[in-house]
C-alpha cells in the first residue's frame, strides 16, 4: 500500500494543437492512444511508454477549472544540449537554474496554456557556463519571471 510515483497530469486547453505541439514537437514526447472518452483530447507519452501528460479539449467559451496552488510539473530529462536548441529556436523563452549541491540542471518554462514546466537533466550534462552563471540567493532566481 502507499504511493509509488505521479501517474500522469491533465491540461486544460483552447488550442490542443498548440499544446500538443509543444509537448511533442519542442519536448520530445509523443502522441498515442487514448481510449474513447467522452471529450477530445490527447494522451502525450514519455519515453518509458507511459502517457505522462493527458490534454483535455475545452469547448468553445468555456474557462479551465482552477487547480489551487499547484506550482509546475516536471519532467526527469536527457538531451539537455538538443532541448535547448529547440527551445531556443522557437522562441521559448526559460530559465537555466543548477541544482545546488546536486549540479542537476534544470530548466523553467511555461507551455502554451500557462503550465509551469521543469526539465531536469542529469549532473553531468550541465554547462561550467550554466554553473558560473547562477545566482541561487532568492526563490525569484530558481524560476521563469512569472512563475
């Protein structure tokens, strides 16, 4: 009996291609099976075959519910370098944060519905760069402005 591990979130959205080109396109999950539900959606799969992120279509007008004070998801990575690349040529704007103590690096972005996301990568794909650059003083400086 107990917990074992986070089984899969679900995102609300207005623009289902967008999200699911944000989360497969940019981050490298892909888009599979998804029993009939009684709403459009997506079930997002991560590399170990599991449907991690599961998007739910909201009907025209219609406003996503409030989840309270949930803060961001993240997601245990690889690839950081090519990650990176992506992100930075469409655009996305993140933050490059090293885990003190760990030497994890982790990025902060927001999806195309405003979900706060974080990509942690092992130790030993961080940067000198990304070390040297961080100022860890403050909460304000582990996360995306915003966040």
């Amino acid at each position: 009996m107990g917990l074992h591990h986070v089984d899969h979130y679900a995102i609300e959205t207005n623009d289902l291609e967008a999200t699911s080109r944000f989360y497969c396109g940019l981050l490298g999950l892909t888009e599979g099976y998804r029993p009939e539900l009684p709403f459009p959606g997506a079930w997002l799969y991560c590399e170990n075959g599991k449907p991690t992120v599961h998007v739910m279509l909201l009907e025209e007008g219609q406003a996503p519910a409030r989840s309270g004070y949930f803060h961001h998801v993240s997601f245990s990575s690889s690839g950081a370098e090519q990650i990176r690349a992506r992100l930075d040529a469409a655009g996305i704007a993140y933050k490059v944060v090293v885990l003190p103590g760990f030497g994890n690096t982790q990025f902060f972005m927001k999806d195309p519905n405003g979900v706060s996301v974080e990509l942690i990568f092992p130790p030993e794909e961080t940067r000198q760069s990304d070390i040297d650059a961080q100022d860890n003083g403050r909460k304000e400086d582990f996360f995306l402005k915003g966040q």
